[in-house]
C-alpha cells in the first residue's frame, strides 16, 4: 500500500514535468525554454490539466508496477500507437531495471519521473519534428539551391543556441498536438497559425544564413 504522502509527490511530479520549459501555470501561458519568451494561448491552461489528469487517474497501473499498461493509457495522444508506445515502453525498462538494483526509499518518485520524462519527451520530439520537416519543406519551396545538409547545419545551429523561435515551435507543436488529442479544436487552430509564424520566421533566418 503506498501512503498518501507518496501519491502527493507523485502528483506533484506530474506537475513540474508537465509544466518544466512548457506552461506558465495559472496564467494560459505557454513559455519558451525561459518565460521570458512566451505566446498567450486561452484554454491552454485546461487543455494541461486534462493531460495531468491523464497521468493522475492511471497512477494505480504505474504503481502496481505495470509500466506498458499505463503508457497505453496515453494512446488517446495524437501520434501515439501501440507500436510507439511499445518502443517508448522498451526504452524506459532498461532505466527501470537498473533503478530496481539500486532500490531506495524514494525509488517509486524517481521510477515516475523517469517514466514521465520519456513519454513527455516522445510526444514533444514527434510533432516537433513534423514541424521541422514543414521548415525544411518551406526552405526547399523557396529556393531549390540550398542542400539538405545546408538547411540541416543552420537548424543545428539554431538549436545549440537555442534560438526563441525553435523554443515556441517546439511548446506550440506541442500545445497543438494535446489540443487535438483532447478535441479542443478553437486552441488547435490557434496553435497551428502560431505555428505557422514561427515556422516562417525560422525560414527567413535559415535562408539570410545560408545566402549572407
């Protein structure tokens, strides 16, 4: 039986690993890597504690030790099947396994957080990544002289720098993705045009680099 004080860290786990570099709480506050850069967004703020609650309502599967189960509980998240949660499930036991050698007493919170981080981390890449592939596909639209490497240096850069605007299309593709999967159709909309000013801005950057 795990006491309820434990159930109060793992709540507040979800919390902090939900909002960390994403979500300025209370506020409808979507945030860049600080908060200093940030896009307003109504009802963004519902659409998170939905996905809180997704983590908070399945907590009985994780803490009876049945990790697969639990991820599956996320298959209503745009973009994820049975295969990726699988993949994602296949990673996240050999981080579990080499935990359970080392037990401890705060075993099941750092347990929850490992397996929180990953399934984040998964949604975060994946729509991420549709998002850069509408970057280089906009880059390509515009000039046919710039190579995939040429585009993909530029992006590096502007990732090791990390650039304000990969920092919002990373949270809004993000955003727009939770709002999908939770049928709030007016935000989707709205995180997609932010998306698309953004996307355009890292364009125009990527093309003066490559043509300076």
């Amino acid at each position: 039986m795990v006491a309820q004080q434990e159930i109060r860290k793992l709540y507040n786990a979800t919390d902090n690993l939900v909002n960390q570099q994403f979500y300025e709480g209370g506020n409808d506050t979507i945030i860049g890597r600080t908060p200093k850069v940030s896009v307003k967004i109504k009802q963004s703020g519902q659409i998170i504690k939905k996905f809180k609650d997704l983590f908070n309502s399945n907590l009985n599967s994780f803490l009876e030790g049945n990790y697969l189960n639990f991820l599956r509980s996320f298959k209503k998240i745009k973009g994820l099947n049975d295969d990726y949660i699988k993949e994602i499930y296949d990673e996240l036991k050999e981080k579990l396994e080499v935990l359970k050698e080392n037990a401890a007493d705060e075993e099941i919170v750092i347990s929850y957080t490992i397996v929180l981080g990953g399934l984040i981390s998964k949604i975060r890449d994946l729509h991420f990544n549709n998002s850069i592939a509408e970057v280089k596909k906009r880059i390509k639209g515009k000039s046919n002289d710039i190579s995939d490497n040429d585009i993909q240096k530029e992006l590096n850069n502007l990732f090791m720098r990390n650039n304000d605007n990969i920092s919002l299309l990373y949270n809004l593709s993000y955003l727009d993705a939770l709002a999908s999967s939770f049928n709030y159709s007016k935000v989707a909309r709205v995180c997609k045009i932010q998306k698309g000013k953004y996307i355009n801005r890292i364009v125009k950057i990527i093309l003066s680099n490559v043509n300076a």
